[in-house]
C-alpha cells in the first residue's frame, strides 16, 4: 500500500510539472539524499525518469519527472 501511495505522489508531480528537491525526491524513494546526488546525469526510479531542472530556495537541487512510458525507453536524466 506505501509503495502505492508513493507512485500516486510521483505521479501528481510528474502530471502538475512540479519540481521536486533531492531531499524529497530521495524520501519518496526511501534513499538518502547523497545517493541520489551521486547517480549523476541519469537516473531513472520507479517507471519515471527525473530530470535537473534548476535550484530550489536554499540552493538544493531541484527536478522534474517524466513518465518513461512517453520517453519510449530512452533513459533519464537528473543532474
């Protein structure tokens, strides 16, 4: 059911354009902060792929999700 609920969360974020921080992004995937930093320019996660899109206040990380259905499987992007 957590597992669920997490999908849904990634999927409003994807659908809305929101930009989500490494520290959320990290909590929603139940990984800590620094190994999301650490998976560089790609990184693809539960069916979506997360994209650097910029920096949120305070200066974190911030980025966006696609769906990797409409990506046709060409891989992901997070900086």
């Amino acid at each position: 059911m957590i597992q669920l609920l997490i999908l849904r969360a990634l999927e409003e974020a994807y659908k809305n354009g929101w930009l989500l921080s490494t520290r959320e992004l990290a909590t929603l995937l139940k990984l800590s902060s620094s190994t999301v930093c650490r998976y560089g320019s790609k990184f693809e996660d539960a069916g979506f792929v997360f994209t650097r899109a910029g920096q949120r206040k305070g200066g974190e990380v911030a980025g966006q999700l696609e769906n990797r259905e409409n990506l046709n499987n060409l891989g992901v992007t997070f900086l």
